[in-house]
C-alpha cells in the first residue's frame, strides 16, 4: 500500500476535523427528530421503545459489516457510498406515509452504522493513532451535532417544511457529505490508499472473530454505555416527572452534549497524567455517579448537574476505549476494530431498551431504569478493563 503524501500536521487535523463536522452534521439532521416524526405521522408511542429496539438491532447487526467493508474496499470509498444511500433514505422521513417513515427509520439504522467507525477510523488513522489530537477533532463532531440540532429544530418551527424539515435538510446535507467524501478520494481511486491488505476473511466470518477475540471487552463497553444510553433516552421524561418545564428539559438535554467539548479538549493533559485505563475508569464511574443522580434528583436543577457529570464521563469512556479497540488492530481490522466498538454503544442501546420499557411499565417511572444503567456502568467498565485489547499492529494509514 502506498503512503499518503507527506503534509503537514495542521493540515492532517484540519482535514480530519472537516471529517467530523461533516459527520456530525449528518448525525443532527433526521435521527434526534424521527421518533417524534414517526409519533407525528401516527405511530403509538408505545410503539416506539420496540421499534428503537429494532432499530439497535440493526445498527449492531451492520456496523460491524460496514467497517469491514472499509478495510477490504477503502474506508473513504465505502463512508461515500453510505452517505450517499443514506438520502434517499433521509427523503423517507420527509414523505409523511406511517410505514415508509418506519421503514426509513430502521434504514437510516442499518446506513448511519457506517458513519461513527469509518469517520474513526479514518481520523485516528490520519493522526498517528493519537487519542490526543483525535480528542481535538472529536469536538467537531459534537459542535456540529448540537448546532445541526437547533438549526433544524428551527426550521421545524418557523419553515413551511414543518416536520418535513428533517428529512429535505438531510437530503442535502447527505450528498454534501458525498462530495466532501468523493473530493479526497480521486487519488484514492487511482492509487488504491486507504484499501487493507491482507484481508482474506469473509465479512460474518471477520466480525464472528473480531467479537470472540474481544468478547469480555465489547460485554464490559456495552455495560458502560447503557449507564450512557439510558441518561440520554430518559433524562427528558424524568425532568417531567419532577415538575421540570420545557425549558428545563432542553437545558438538561444539552448540559451532557456542551460538556462533553471541554472534556474532550482536556484529555491532551489527563491522559499522560492519568494513563488510559484509569480515565477509562473515572469516566465509567461518573457515568454511575450520573445515573443515580438522575434516577433519584428531587429537582430539576440536580438532574442538570448530573447531566454535566455525564458528559465528561461518556467523553473519557468514548476516547479512550476506542484508542484502546483500534491501537490494538492489525491494519487488515483498523476499521472493523471501530465497528466493533460503535456496535457495543448499540447493543448498550438495545440493553436500554430491552431493561428499560418493562421497568417502566413496572414501577411507573424512568428511575429504575436509570438507577439500574447506573448500576451496570461501574460494573462494565471494570469487566471491560480485565479484558483490555492487547496491541496486534499499528494502525493503518488512510
């Protein structure tokens, strides 16, 4: 394989940074909106939880076939073909008809899969495999998430679009992404960089030996992320439930998101000073910390703060597992190594959903699920930990 031309490292991070705002801003435009459009165009709410279930179903069943699809065909290549499937799909959300917005919905699942592990994996590649500068242009992700998220929900609100606006803007930031994509791979094509060598395994058969050979370690990550996942889903209705406004809810939805930025810029500093695995830890304990809060704050303004521990514990959780996962891959599985760890985050998802409904229907309230998730985080992190990847190779240029 050819190595990319030397240039500078500036422009390496501008690049990689571009990557992620492109991504986030995919990311914000159709999935924070389509289950309040699917409840719009007539689907019982208590539907949604079995339907998000089946949507985590398919994002851990595809994510790690797109990540290996990267390292066999080119990572660049294959995000542009996803982003490209990805509009027609993003359309469906706009068309109003019960059943095509559902199946879109489960769609948009299966193609935004792809998104999170390529854009990794490409950026970690990028950067030399540094969890340092990568946290730095992970930023970009969710500064563009959140921006993508109000500029939507504006349009929403104030544009003859109405609930169509998710899906027409995300038409056209989808074939954006493309050609932002397609604009780095010309030399891609015609030089064959970013295609992994040596990948001789078929795609169920790569991913059934990625997850045995990291089993305990996904077991463990999907354990910590449902203490993420269940803050994130929940957080809404149980300021509800303690008398919050709507104000309220949307500041505590956004506390998590705006803290996460400082907490992935001051990660150059505390991982040489704390170490890796012991970040992973702190992350995972706030995440438990968090959850409690939530589950058992008597106030709004509590349940704010606990949302502001969640957002640095799911930044710390986030990096350093997934520099973890990929510096350990051979560069044959750079990018399913990505794949795999994206797809804990859904099966810690479907953990949610699976626990989560029944409890509530149980008791009456999202504060066993969340005290539960919050339980489970600790727990996972530390299983995790037992079983961290070892190295195999260095990660691959691309």
């Amino acid at each position: 394989m050819r190595s990319p031309s030397p240039i500078a490292p500036e422009a390496v991070t501008l690049r990689a940074l571009a990557l992620m705002l492109v991504r986030g801003s995919i990311n914000g435009v159709v999935a924070p909106f389509a289950t309040i459009i699917l409840i719009m165009d007539g689907l019982s709410p208590a539907l949604v939880g079995p339907l998000a279930a089946l949507g985590a179903v398919a994002t851990l069943l595809t994510a790690p076939a797109w990540g290996r699809l990267g390292d066999r065909h080119g990572r660049r290549r294959v995000l542009a073909v996803s982003f490209l499937l990805a509009a027609p799909i993003a359309a469906g959300h706009a068309v109003g008809i019960l059943p095509v917005v559902a199946l879109a919905y489960l769609a948009w699942a299966a193609v935004s899969s792809a998104f999170v592990p390529l854009t990794d994996s490409l950026a970690l590649a990028r950067l030399g495999g540094s969890r340092s500068r990568f946290s730095r242009v992970r930023v970009g992700a969710s500064t563009a998430y959140m921006i993508v998220v109000v500029l939507v929900g504006a349009a929403v609100a104030f544009t003859p679009l109405g609930w169509a606006a998710p899906g027409v803007l995300g038409v056209g930031l989808c074939l954006f992404g493309t050609l932002v994509v397609v604009a780095r791979l010309r030399g891609e094509l015609r030089s064959g960089t970013g295609v992994a060598v040596g990948v001789q395994t078929g795609l169920l058969e790569g991913a059934r030996a990625g997850v045995a050979r990291h089993r305990w370690f996904l077991i463990g990550l999907a354990m910590a992320l449902a203490g993420a996942n269940a803050p994130a889903i929940f957080t809404g209705p149980r300021v509800a439930e303690v008398g919050g406004s709507g104000w309220e809810i949307g500041l505590a939805i956004a506390a998590g998101t705006l803290v996460e930025l400082p907490a992935f810029m001051v990660l150059p500093w505390l991982l040489p000073l704390v170490g890796s695995r012991r970040l992973f830890l702190l992350g995972g304990l706030l995440l438990g910390v968090a959850g409690l809060l939530s589950a058992y704050a008597p106030t709004p303004t509590l349940l704010i703060a606990a949302r502001l521990l969640f957002g640095a514990g799911f930044a710390w959780v986030i990096i350093t597992s997934l520099g973890a996962i990929s510096n350990a891959a051979s560069p044959a599985e750079h990018a399913a190594s990505a794949a795999l760890h994206f797809a804990a985050s859904a099966a810690g998802s479907l953990l949610v959903a699976l626990a989560g409904f029944p409890l509530v229907a149980l008791t009456g309230s999202v504060s066993a699920v969340l005290a539960a998730a919050a339980i489970a985080a600790p727990i996972g992190t530390v299983i995790a930990l037992r079983a961290w990847p070892t190295r195999q190779g260095a990660p691959v240029a691309g």
